[in-house]
C-alpha cells in the first residue's frame, strides 16, 4: 500500500512545484540590468556542486522573508554537463524551493562567463548581488556563508 501511495504523492508535491524556465545569457544579462528598486541576487549553482547545496538555503531563507526590496533568482548551470533539464525540476521538487530557478542553457562558459561579470573565472558557486537602482553590484566566486548575503545586500545598498 506505501509503494503505491508513493509515487501519487510525489506527483502531487510536484505538481505544485515551479516549473523553472530554460533561458539564454541574452534574457540572463535582461534581468541583470533591469532597472528597479529592487536588489537582485543571482545565484550561480549546480546540483552536483555539493557547496551549492549546502549555501542554499540562506537563499531559501532570504526568499521566505518576502523582502519587497530583494529578488532571488537561483541559476543552475546543470545544462552545461547535460542536456536533460529533469534532474533539476526533480531536485527543485524535491527540496521545495520557493526562489525563482531558471535554468542557463549556454555551452563554452569561457565565450560568455566575462559577460556576467569580468571577475569570474567559472567556479560554482558564484554569486552576484546588484542594487538594480544605481547598478552597484558585488560578486562572490565561493560559498557564502550565515551572514554573508545580508552583509552584501547591505553593501550595495549604500
């Protein structure tokens, strides 16, 4: 009875869960220079980036505060290694997220990772937070940590 209960309740968690959308730098490099009030938080992560994981939920955490001023968008880079997008809606399911996932579909990072920002050199994760008002950005290559994202929200906020 569990084994077939299962499954019907996978579908139906999952059927409430996002469904993240397939985007190209072009619509990536939109969003990062939208002009607005908001500060914009741009996580770069993978599924198989165990840092990734482990960071993520201060991304969770500053999303479930429902701050008006702050927009987090979670990039997974998983396109890059394979083309299947299933890992990634599972794994969304799966842990619930409620940040915005979209999922970066370019191959040959080096052709256009300067095009994100000039100071990454690739490495997962990495992490952008931009005061879309004034344009005044801050980018991280590692994992952050408690306290981290706070401290660079405030930063670009001055």
């Amino acid at each position: 009875m569990v084994v077939r209960i299962f499954p019907l309740l996978f579908l139906a968690c999952s059927a409430f869960a996002q469904a993240p959308k397939v985007i190209k730098l072009q619509e990536l490099q939109a969003l990062m220079n939208k002009k607005s009030d908001n500060i914009q938080v741009i996580n770069f992560w993978a599924t198989w980036c165990g840092p990734c994981i482990k960071e993520m939920p201060l991304f969770e955490k500053l999303t479930a505060e429902n701050r008006v001023d702050v927009k987090v968008t979670l990039v997974s880079m998983d396109l890059d290694l394979d083309p299947n997008p299933e890992k990634v809606y599972k794994f969304v399911a799966r842990k619930n997220l409620k940040s915005e996932v979209v999922l970066l579909d370019e191959k040959n990072p080096d052709s256009w990772i300067n095009k994100v920002d000039k100071e990454w050199q690739g490495s997962l994760p990495a992490t952008i937070v931009i005061n879309q008002k004034t344009g005044q950005r801050k980018f991280v290559g590692k994992e952050l940590h408690e306290g981290d994202l706070e401290r660079l929200i405030e930063e670009v906020q001055k």
